[in-house]
C-alpha cells in the first residue's frame, strides 16, 4: 500500500509470545476473499520475548500494508490504545492472535460498515483446539455465543463484546479515550474487564453499539486453559471483574457473605451431587466434580480480594 493511500479498516493483532500460533491469524486475513475496501494490518508486539518480530517479519516484508510496531509497556489495553495511535483506518478491528477469520469476514465485515450507524460492533467467536480437547471440558467452553440473531443494536444487557472480534471508529476510541489500563491482560496474567469498561463509557455517551452473528472468527483454545488451575484462576479474576464493573456493594461484607453461603451450597448441595454424578453418569469426570464445586468459591473469593486490595 503506498503512504498515500488511506486505509478504510485497520487490522490490530495484539500480541504478546505467542510466535507459535501468530501466523495463522494473519494467513486468515491474506486468504480472505478480496475486499471493496483498503485495509492495512498492524501487528502490535507487546513486549514478547519470544521469536514474535522473527515470526512475523515475512508477512510484513512481503505485504506493504503489514506494520510491526513493538509496545514497550506490558498489558492488552497499552496495546489496544497503541492500535488507535498508529491506525490509518477509519476503523479498527481488534483481532486475538490466537484466532482465524471466518472465510465471509471481510464480506459481512462491509455490509455492517456500509448498511448500519454502529459506533462500535463485533460478532461471534467459536472455539477449535489446537491441542485436543478433554473429554472433561464443557461442550460450549470458548464459545461466545450470538448477543442478538440478526444484525442490530444491543444494549449491554445480554451482554457485552468480545474484545477478541471488535470494530471501532477510530475517532470514536480517540473520543472516549481508549482502553482503560487498569483492566485486561497482562503478560501471562489472567485479567479482564477492558472491552466491558470501554462500552459502559460508549452507552453513557450515547454511542451506538451492534453486533452481526455473521461476523465471526475461530478462537484457539491453547494448552493453559486445559488445566484446572487456568479455570479456577479465570473465575478468581472473574470475580475481581464483577466488583469492579457492577458492583453489588461499596464494601466487603456483602461478597464474604456470597462466600460463606457458596461455600455452605457447596458443602450440603454441590458436593453429594457432584459426587453422584461422578458415579452414575459416562460423560462427567473428576475434573468436572472439582469445578463444580470449587469454581463458584473462586468466583466469590475474588469479589472479596477486589475490595481488600482497595
């Protein structure tokens, strides 16, 4: 692309060590079916210490509308504020770099642009395993399903984008003041809440929000979320998310009160039924028991430890 042609959409692969999967999120977007639009790509390093520039070197020599640009400061939300400070487009598109574009993106991706007045929107994610999938994990896990069965307007109460599948207008994200850095991953930390916190401040504003179940992408699910612990340490932080966001109470005695009642549930409920499960039913494992059991404390512990480190 030359320097003096503006792109329409710009592509913001935030990553950070992930040379080992990178590279077929980007061959998704070369192989799409040709657009009616100038897009360009930027790859946003945040900080890897992997062979990530090495990776991803190729694509940008032999793509002119591929830019690698390294961000010094580590979390997702300093990459995604990088992504509006280097964007050419009108538009953003965040991007996981462990996902693969649905053949229609850039199809359904036009439409949405062309036909509606949206400020911001995104679509649906479904999962695929790299690594295998244990029998033990829920059928549904790594799915994010449709908000809405047609493309149109949502209002954060069945929910909220995934930052994983998000388009914004540039000037909108430049208005609103980017991503809050106080929220989102961190390196290798679990952490959440940055797209949630970003559209609760576009509905005060009054921007419009849509979604397009069309518009859909493939998300790995990698080798860390196959454990136990990775689920337990998501609904901690999970929990630490809700107080922050939607908060139930101003201080701490009202999440120690979910806690102690999740954890009586547990005792007289959740564990003899886990544990019948376990003997009586083919497809319910002792992972399945633990998680049963353990998660919701995990969850509850987490909105406790929220108002501690306040």
């Amino acid at each position: 692309m030359e320097d003096q042609i503006t792109p329409i959409v710009s592509f913001a692969i935030c990553t950070h060590n992930r040379a080992f999967i990178i590279n077929k999120c980007l061959q998704s977007i070369l192989e799409q079916k040709s657009a009616n639009f100038i897009f360009e790509v930027l790859i946003i390093d945040n900080n890897s210490t992997d062979n990530t520039k090495k990776t991803v070197q190729p694509y940008v020599k032999q793509n002119p509308n591929f830019r690698y640009i390294f961000e010094e400061k580590i979390g997702l939300s300093h990459a995604r504020n990088r992504a509006i400070e280097e964007a050419r487009g009108e538009w953003i598109i965040y991007i996981d770099d462990d996902a693969i574009l649905d053949g229609n993106y850039f199809e359904e991706l036009e439409k949405t642009i062309v036909n509606y007045d949206f400020d911001c929107f995104g679509g649906p994610y479904y999962p695929w395993y790299p690594y295998g999938k244990p029998k033990w994990l829920p059928h549904d896990f790594g799915l994010k399903q449709p908000i809405i069965n047609t493309t149109g307007y949502i209002s954060g109460n069945d929910g909220f984008l995934s930052g994983g599948n998000f388009v914004i207008k540039k000037d909108v994200a430049n208005e609103i003041g980017g991503f809050n850095s106080e929220f989102g991953m961190k390196g290798r930390g679990i952490a959440y809440g940055e797209e949630d916190e970003l559209q609760q401040r576009l509905l005060k504003q009054g921007k419009k929000i849509g979604f397009n179940p069309k518009l859909s992408i493939l998300h790995a699910v990698l080798k860390d979320k196959l454990q136990i612990r990775w689920h337990l340490k998501s609904n901690f932080k999970r929990g630490q998310t809700r107080e922050a966001l939607f908060p139930l109470s101003r201080n701490v005695l009202f999440p120690i009160f979910e806690f102690f009642r999740s954890l009586i549930g547990a005792l007289i409920k959740r564990v003899p039924k886990s544990i019948i499960q376990f003997f009586c039913s083919q497809n319910y494992y002792i992972q399945n028991v633990f998680l049963d059991i353990f998660s919701p404390l995990a969850f509850y512990l987490g909105a406790v430890s929220f108002h501690l480190k306040k």
